[in-house]
C-alpha cells in the first residue's frame, strides 16, 4: 500500500491562506476529510492554486483539539478501490483548524474580503432552527453578520450535506436568525447571498479496525479512534470508497476554488436537483436502505457480503429499475452509469468497512424520499410496483427486532423509534409524514401487510426468495 504525499511548499500555502483565505468548511468530519481536503490537495498538487482551506469544527471541539492539530492537521486518508486495491495519501491541504472557541480568528476570516465560499458538511441536523442564538446556525449567522458589518462583501454559503434543496434548508436557518438581529440592512444582504444547491455522494464509514493494522504495520503512530464526550467515532485517519461525485449549481459571487478541475460539476440549480433524485430515489440511497433493513434481519454484517447474496442483489436490481422508470435524468450525468457503478463497483467492494447496521439509522426519515417519491410518481399506477412494497415491508419485519433465525438485535438509532415499534403496522402504513403518502390510497397498503405477514410467519429468506423467482 504505497503512500502518497503532497508536493507543494505547505508552509507557504498555510501562511498565504491564512493572510487571504479563500474558503471555509464547517463541519471536520470523515467526508470533508476524505473528499473536500483531498480535492484542494489536488489542485494544490497541479499547481491550481496556492490556497487551502480553512476548516472549522462547531459541534464536537475535540474533533480539533484530539485528532486534527495534534497531527498538524494532516489527515491520512485511505482510499478503498473498485479492484480491492487501497491507496493512502496523506492530506495536509488544511491550513488552519478552528473551533466556535476561536471566535475572534473566525470574525476575521469571515470579514476577509478574498473569501469566494464557505461550505458546510454538518448533516442535516445541523440546521435545525431552535431559536438560540449560541446554536450552531445562530453563531454562523453572528459571523456573517460581521461580514456584513465589514462592507457587505458577496459570498457564497454552500451547504454540501446529503439532504434534498441544501441550499433552502440553509438559507432558512440563517434567515431566521438574522431577523433576530433587528437590522433591516442584514436581513436584505442575507437575502443577496447566494446559497447554492448541491449533490454529494461518497461512501465513508466509521473508521475500520483492518486500516487501523495496516496503519500500524507500516510504522504509523497512534492512529487509534477516540470516542469523543459528544460520542464522535473518529480517528487520525479516514477510510472511503474511491467513486464520489459533486454536483454543485454555479451562483458564486466572488468565484470559486477550481475544483471542476478535479471532477466537480457545476450546472444549473435544475440540474443538481436532478441529480440529487437521481440518487435519493432511484440509483443508491433506496438500494441502500432495503439492504440495511433486511441484511439486519437475514444477519449480515457487511454490504458488501449482501451483494454476494442473488435474491438480495435482484430485489435492489428490481428496486432501482422502478425508480429509473420515473426519475427526470440529469443531462450533466449517465443515469445507467450510475446505478451500474453502484450495483458493480460500490457496493460490492469487498474492503469498503460499510454495514447495514450503519445505514439502517434514522430510516424513518428517510422513507419518504427514497421510497415515497417513487410511488408518487406511479400515481395510479402505484400499484403495479413489485420491488418497492419488498422492501418496505422489509423494515417493518426489522422494526420486530428478530432476525430470521429468532434472534433478538438492536435497533439502529431513529428519532422516532419508540413511537413506530409500538404502532400497529396498519396505521403506521397509513402515516403521510413516513411515506410521503397514505399506503393504503395507493393500493400497496394490503400488498406491503401481505408481504410482512410472510416473513413475520414464515421467514425473511423464504418470502424473497419466492417473490424474487416470481418476478424473474
């Protein structure tokens, strides 16, 4: 496992970035790791730029103070490859690491007026209005409020979080804190800054133990994961899949880092909304998530070890074509590339750490998407759909908490988890704020509880397969 280094002069890049910083990420965790830094890596590499990034950590500090600047803010990131290869770098394109504590640094970069983007990678949750001002998105708000103070320089706030309509869900919160400011001045630059939508997709999961030992084994120094008090899994390095995408819509004011020169694409807003339901609701995250439900209860531990599983493998097939049969295609990617990277390439990648246990969080709010957009779009004819009620019915067989052998297993993490395992699964079909849609209204309610019954009376394994050679 070769490692590569950077080839530029980084302490000129760090002094030149912090005299005139250009862009700022919130949000240090494993997928600005392995993706945004590594791109600013590249065009630092090529000569693009003589610029990194500054990056600021607002939710868990020790991801800063424990992992980051004890290495000097050099991140070794390791690349799982679709062959089964894996590739090392080590990622030094940060040049500074910040936390909220650092209030008087963040003011003056955000005042600096060769700032061209500040991006966010802070899951969705983090823009969650609460009304505190010392919120997440309230103290974001505080510092463009000293850019505003400043001279009122354009900017572009970027949220590249893997939600539908980033950019609205961060335009909102900012816009909401910035009437608190009582400065009718402010809340019309706000209005004026640009938020541009974005489409991310790349696989990072939790740092693995089998990196940690080959780590070790070529003289690397304590790479151990720390849990942090805010119960962050991470560690001095980062493990992903080697596909990733960035689809972002071309609004900068002060222009951008040259990053399409390193695949990004930038596009019309139409066309990363497309892509954005692209994946979402036909090519990935639905394929992912009826893997996640039925691999806990058919006991796998690895997606990919679910991707050697053929009744599995035809149910997601079937999954993605009935999601291709209805989805607007973006004109700046292939639809059919896409989903064969997924079904050949990334999911099966045998040294990719991911498991369905990870992927099963939160699946309550993520149903409506990945499942309820598609059965919108079939309208009457929803209920023709064969793949789709599978799966659905797949999570309320793993809502029982038994696997197929009779064993007990523990639920992934979901805000609404108490509430749905006590709920009658009727009802619960019928709920519009899960599915997007009553099941029943469409016709699949019956067909989903049919489904269930079968695997609840007989067995997960049984009902796929007679389901997956009556469909063949």
């Amino acid at each position: 496992m070769s490692c590569l280094k950077w080839n530029y002069d980084r302490e000129k890049m760090i002094a030149e970035t912090k005299e005139a910083p250009e862009w700022m990420h919130f949000g240090y965790g494993n997928i600005f790791r392995a993706f945004h830094a590594r791109l600013a890596q590249s065009l630092l590499n090529d000569g693009h730029t003589n610029k990194g990034i500054i990056a600021v950590e607002g939710f868990d500090k020790e991801i800063v103070t424990k992992v980051s600047r004890p290495f000097d803010d050099v991140t070794v990131v390791v690349t799982f490859m679709g062959d089964g290869s894996v590739e090392k770098e080590e990622v030094a394109s940060v040049a500074e690491s910040l936390t909220f504590d650092d209030w008087d640094r963040l003011c003056e970069v955000f005042k600096a007026d060769s700032l061209k983007m500040i991006t966010f990678t802070i899951t969705e949750k983090g823009y969650i209005v609460t009304g505190d001002k010392e919120s997440y998105m309230g103290k974001v708000t505080a510092l463009l409020y000293e850019r505003y103070k400043a001279g009122k320089p354009p900017i572009a706030l970027v949220s590249m979080d893997n939600c539908s309509r980033n950019g609205d869900k961060l335009k909102a919160a900012v816009k909401s804190f910035a009437a608190a400011f009582d400065d009718e001045g402010f809340v019309s630059y706000v209005e004026q800054t640009s938020f541009p939508w974005s489409m991310i997709d790349k696989i990072t999961p939790r740092p693995s133990d089998e990196v940690l030992r080959m780590l070790k084994e070529e003289g690397f120094c304590n790479m151990e994961p720390i849990v942090t008090e805010k119960n962050t899994y991470i560690a001095p390095f980062v493990n992903g899949e080697e596909c990733e995408y960035l689809v972002i819509e071309d609004s900068f004011p002060q222009g951008h880092p040259s990053i399409e020169k390193c695949g990004v694409i930038f596009t019309s807003r139409a066309q990363v909304e497309k892509a954005e339901r692209l994946k979402v609701t036909a090519a990935l995250n639905p394929l992912h998530t009826a893997l996640a439900v039925l691999g806990c209860t058919l006991g796998y531990k690895k997606i990919s070890d679910e991707m050697k599983d053929g009744d599995l493998v035809s149910l997601i097939k079937g999954i993605a074509s009935e999601g291709l049969s209805v989805v607007e295609r973006p004109d700046v990617m292939d639809a059919d590339s896409f989903v064969n990277d997924v079904l050949t390439k990334r999911l099966p990648n045998p040294s990719l750490p991911d498991t369905p246990q990870r992927i099963a969080t939160d699946t309550s709010q993520k149903v409506a998407i990945r499942f309820g957009e598609t059965i919108k779009a079939y309208g009457d004819k929803a209920k023709e759909l064969r793949f789709i009620p599978i799966a659905i019915a797949g999570w309320l067989r793993y809502l029982d908490s038994m696997d197929d052998e009779g064993k007990s297993f523990e639920l992934s993490p979901d805000p609404m988890l108490y509430e749905i395992t006590k709920m009658d699964k009727a009802e619960l079909l019928k709920r519009k704020d899960i599915f997007g849609v009553d099941l029943f209204s469409v016709g699949l309610g019956d067909k989903i509880l049919g489904i269930y019954n079968e695997m609840k009376q007989g067995s997960v394994r049984k009902t796929l397969q007679r389901h997956m050679e009556e469909y063949r």
